[in-house]
C-alpha cells in the first residue's frame, strides 16, 4: 500500500509516521508513506494557498490551482492511486470501508484546510469523499491519520498473527469479548475463573457470549444490523428467556393486577 497526503502541514505526519505498528510496516516496507506539500505547487511569490469565497462573507477557501496541480502530481508518482478528500460531507467511515480502501495500491489523501476547497476540485479529482464522524475539524490532517491507521493494519502481514484483524471488534458485527491479564485479583475484581482454567473450547465459547453480551449492552444498533447467526440467537434467546423470568416473578410478588401502586 502506497500512502500520499497532500496538506500544508507535512510536518504533522512526521511523528504518525514515527510510532508503533505504523512505523513497523513502513521499515518492513508493507507500506510506504509520503507527503506532498500543496504550498509547493502554488506559482505566487508567497505561494499563498487560499483566497477570498466569491459571493462574500468571512473565512476563506483552499485555491483550485496549486491543489490540482498538487494532486495531479501525487497521480503520477502513485500507480492506480485513488483519491480521497477528507471532509464532514463525505461517506462516514467505518471498518467496512477500511477493508475496501485495504485492497486498493495506492491512497492520495486530500487535506483541506480553511472554511473548505474550491468545490470544482471535488468533480474531477477526487474519488471519495469521506467523513470520519459528525463534527468539524479546522483540517483533514486527523482524519488522514485515521484512515491510514485503520487500513494499515489491514495490510497482510502488518500484524502479527494471521488472523488478528480478522478477530477485531466489526468484522464479524460485534464488539469485541472483555480481556484480561495479570494479576488475577485486581483491587477486589477477579478474573472470570473459565479464563484460567485451560479450557481452550470453554474459553471461546465464554468469548463469544462476552463479545455478544457487550455488543447487546453498548451497541444494540449493530446486532439490529447485523445477520445473527443461529448459535448466536441460542444465547440471545436464552438471555431473553431470563429476562422474562425476573419479569414473571416481579408480576408474581407484586401481584399482577394492582394498578393502583404500580412502578
Ligand atoms: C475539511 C476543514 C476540509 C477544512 C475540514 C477543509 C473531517 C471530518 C473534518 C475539516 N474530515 N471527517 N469530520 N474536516 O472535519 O473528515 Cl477545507
């Protein structure tokens, strides 16, 4: 995978660039990283990058031709590369576009800055927008950041085990299981007494209700989205079944008809 940003703030990537599991792919050359800067493409003396919005009011916006030319650039030097721009607009992101965007050669990432860029940019140059979450950031640099670091470790042979990303939270619609480590008795909080035990199928078996139980407790939304699978309805429908007991048994001891001292 070839990463280019294009932004007036290189210098922002250096430390992305610098750490951890980002750093490793790049030395173990899985992917490689540059940044172009669009001030180097603007022609003016000062190579201003920015200009007033026609039809008037405050702020100002990304000038058409020093980006154009700036990624036009980036296009030759990435074979096959696709275009993004980063921007509130765009197409939210989430796992399921990381591992699109993971098969493609090449990604030019389009930071903006200022109130926005010169909307006939957009038309011919770039080939996705995409948004990293509702709220609005004073540039495209963070969410760049957050694209190549979801799709790089989705690049064979970035992580470790084989299947490690196959085993994160989203790829198969669920939040992942609670984890644990030393010591086994945290300020009074055990560890689940199965985890120890040794019992490699009870062990996955423990994950899978964790992984279903938080997923039902944090994000309801995802198991509504999501193809349950017919052990996975077992567990819901046994949980289900508990919770209507409890439910039975409070009608029970309260008694079912008394309306006048409800709730
Ligand atoms: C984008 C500022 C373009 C100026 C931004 C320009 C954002 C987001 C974001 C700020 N990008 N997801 N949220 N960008 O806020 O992707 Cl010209």
């Amino acid at each position: 995978m070839q990463f280019v940003v294009l932004t007036i703030f290189p210098a922002m990537f250096d430390p992305f660039w610098a750490h951890g599991i980002i750093r490793r792919a790049i030395a173990g050359q899985k992917i490689t990283a540059a940044t172009i800067n669009i001030r180097d493409f603007a022609r003016d003396r000062h190579h201003v990058t920015d200009d007033r919005p026609y039809g008037g009011g405050s702020g100002m916006v990304m000038k058409p031709e020093p980006l154009a030319r700036a990624i036009r650039a980036a296009l030759e030097k990435v074979s096959s590369g696709k275009t993004i721009l980063l921007t509130p607009q765009g197409k939210a992101f989430n796992q399921q576009l990381a591992q699109e965007l993971a098969t493609l050669d090449g990604l030019i990432l389009v930071c903006g800055r200022y109130e926005g860029i010169d909307e006939r940019i957009c038309h011919d140059l770039i080939d996705y927008e995409i948004s990293t979450g509702d709220y609005v950031l004073t540039g495209g640099e963070l969410p760049a950041m957050i694209i190549m670091d979801a799709v790089t470790r989705l690049v064979p042979g970035v992580l470790g085990g084989e299947d490690s990303a196959a085993q994160d939270s989203f790829s198969n619609g669920l939040l992942e299981h609670a984890h644990y480590t030393r010591p086994p008795n945290f300020e009074g909080k055990p560890v689940p007494e199965v985890l120890l035990s040794g019992h490699h199928q009870e062990i996955a078996k423990w994950r899978r209700e964790s992984s279903l139980m938080r997923t039902l407790l944090k994000r309801p939304d995802l198991l509504l989205q999501k193809d349950l699978r017919p052990t996975e309805i077992e567990i819901l429908q046994k949980w289900g079944g508990m919770i209507q007991k409890i439910i039975s048994f409070y009608h029970r001891e309260h008694g079912e008809h008394s309306a006048e001292n409800e709730d």
